[in-house]
C-alpha cells in the first residue's frame, strides 16, 4: 500500500484546523476525495486540495511536507496507520489519538497528544507546553500510549495524566506531571519548578542530564524522602527505550534513586524518583 503525500502549497499566515488529515479518513478515499475534504482556514472552509498538493490515495500511511506550524489538529483521535511530517507542526497534534503512529521530523507547538488513548507520538525536535496533558477543565490527561520528544518541552508536560509514558530526552518546563493520577514521565534534562504538584498517583523520574545542572531539582515541602533504592520497574522501562533507539547509559539502569512521597497535600501516594549521581 502506497502513502499518501500532502504537501503545502504556500506558506499559511491564517491557522488552519486539519483534523481530517488522519489515517482513519484517508484509508478508503480516492485522491479527488481527499481533496475535497473541509478544512477550516481561520473562518472559512476551504477544501483541503486548495492548500496541499495531494499524491496517493487509499492509504493508511501519510507524509506531509512543508511548514506546518499554524496547521492544527492532524491526527486528532487517530486510532491507526502513521503519519510522518517533514518540518515544523501547529498545535494539538495526536490529541485524542487512540492508535498508530506520528513522527515529526521538527518542532511541536501545545498540546501534543493530549488526553490520547494509544498509539505512539515521535517529536525528534522540540515541543511546546501541555504535552499529553488533560485540556483545561478536564480532569482527564493521557490515558495510554507513548510519546518520545528527543529536545526540550514546557510547561506541563503530563498534566493529569492517567496513564501512558512520556519521555523527555532534553529539558522540561515547569510543574511536570502536574494533578497526575497515574502514568509515568521520564525526563533526561532539567525540569522547572514544582515538578508532581498535586500528584496523587503516578511516578516522574528525574536524571538532571547535562551540562550546568544542579544535582538534585527543587521539590515542593509536601514530598518526603522515602528511601534510595534500584526500582526493578524502571530497569524494564529504561531497557525498552533502547529498542526505540535511544541511549540509555547504563548506569542509570543499575543505579540507585532517591525516592520522593508526595503531593501528601493530595493522596500522597505519587512519586519522584531522582537519579543518585
């Protein structure tokens, strides 16, 4: 089966809302069919042959090229086939995704996977706040899957979240796992400020990678020291990474972590875990 490849037109000053692009939509649709599918250009609809030159047709596989940074919502509730983007990509990428995979070639804007439900989301750039975070109001982030962001993140990353992994290769923003329920964030750099505020459940694993970081991150007064020990769990997560390709050291599989109870302001019953250099 052949992919279907979307390419931009011309540079997009107005943002355009794309949830149509997904597999789902694509699968059993002829090339005039995409074509002629709705998108909405700032208050307008258009179709979506009048922004991207389309190739391919009948395909759960799809490649865009361009940039893509004012394009939101492509693969909005997703539940299978891949999509591959060349270049930069507009907000709310992946949300509500369900299955398949998203690979980004660039950056992400906000709310990269939020609230999804599977699949695999792949930023080999950079992405912006709320990263599978729950939308404001919901009390329901991240509820499966996995995304891997190989740069840096803001704010938010994994807010309310309930299950699913994230891993952070480079830095995060502040409160990191903010209001988790469960689920696991994984971050290589440094993270800001508060990271687990309002945490009942879950874990964040926190290494302070590279150059000029501080040992140890600053925790809120409402997480207690535990114990120092090697979690059997996190050598099994830490190895699965590097079927993805990614560098683990291997100290950190066989090193030991400073356990952190908290937010005892809620349940208490989440956790941080700090690498013991």
């Amino acid at each position: 089966m052949s992919e279907v490849t979307l390419t931009l037109k011309e540079p997009i000053a107005i943002p355009v809302e794309a949830d149509v692009i997904r597999p789902d939509v694509f699968l059993e649709k002829s090339r005039q069919e995409i074509e002629a599918l709705p998108l909405y250009h700032g208050n307008r609809q258009r179709k979506l042959g009048e922004l991207f030159e389309v190739q391919g047709e009948r395909s759960d596989q799809i490649r865009i090229k361009g940039d893509l940074s004012r394009v939101k919502k492509i693969g909005y509730g997703m539940t299978r086939g891949r999509i591959i983007i060349e270049g930069d990509v507009g907000m709310h990428l992946g949300a509500l995704m369900q299955g398949g995979e998203i690979i980004v070639e660039g950056n992400v804007s906000d709310w990269l996977g939020a609230e999804m439900k599977g699949g695999l989301i792949w930023v080999k750039g950079n992405a912006g706040n709320f990263v599978g975070a729950g939308y404001w109001g919901s009390k329901r982030g991240m509820n499966r899957g996995v995304i891997i962001i190989e740069g840096n993140a803001g704010n938010e990353v994994g807010a309310h979240m309930r299950r699913g992994l994230i891993v952070i290769l480079g830095n995060a923003g502040d409160f990191v796992g903010a209001n988790m329920r469960a689920g696991t964030v994984i971050a290589f750099g440094k993270v800001g400020e508060g990271p687990g505020i309002g945490m009942r459940r879950g874990t964040i694993v926190l290494f302070q990678d590279g150059e000029g970081v501080a040992s140890s991150p600053q925790l809120l007064p409402t997480f207690h020291y535990d114990c120092t020990y090697n979690p059997t769990f996190l050598r099994v997560y830490l190895r699965s990474l590097r079927r993805y390709g990614i560098r683990v050291k291997e100290e950190y599989i066989t090193g030991k972590y400073r356990r952190f109870n908290g937010d005892i302001a809620e349940l208490g019953k989440g956790e941080i875990l700090i690498y013991e250099r």
